[in-house]
C-alpha cells in the first residue's frame, strides 16, 4: 500500500494524464520507462511508485515545478511509517 504523500503524486500524475489526453504508455515515454510500469504505478495494489527522476522528468515536460506535484502541507506521519 502507497503512503499517503506517494498516493498524492500518483493522482496527480493521473490528472495531468487525463487532462493532456496522453495514455498510460505516454507518461512512459516522458519518464524513460515502460507504459507497463505506469499502468503499475496507477494499480491501487501495486506497490510502485514514482521516484524524483520521473517527477523532474514529468515537471520539465509539463513545464511545471516539481514541488508543484507535492502537497502544500505534509500529511501526518504514522508511527509504523516513520523509519
């Protein structure tokens, strides 16, 4: 299971996605992987996950920031998640 600020960076990926018309196997090409990753990057029970290259790599393409795919403020931070 995603934690919640991951989740936040899927969605809204998936916003952009849908918003620019671009397929599963777009957002591939944008991060230098396959479309197959992406598809287990948006399966809710799947537990991959963007990394900083892929959100810089989607920010310069979407001439975005890359803070602009995080949240404004942080979620809290359950016990079991702190490290």
């Amino acid at each position: 299971m995603l934690s919640p600020i991951e989740q936040y960076v899927v969605d809204y990926v998936i916003r952009l996605r849908i918003k620019n018309n671009l397929t599963q196997a777009d957002i591939g090409v944008i991060i230098n992987t396959k479309g197959s990753f992406v598809s287990n990057v948006e399966n809710i029970t799947n537990r991959a996950k963007y990394n900083l290259d892929h959100i810089n790599a989607l920010a310069d393409h979407f001439d975005v920031a890359p803070r602009d795919f995080l949240p404004k403020k942080a979620f809290a931070v359950i016990d079991d998640q702190k490290d």
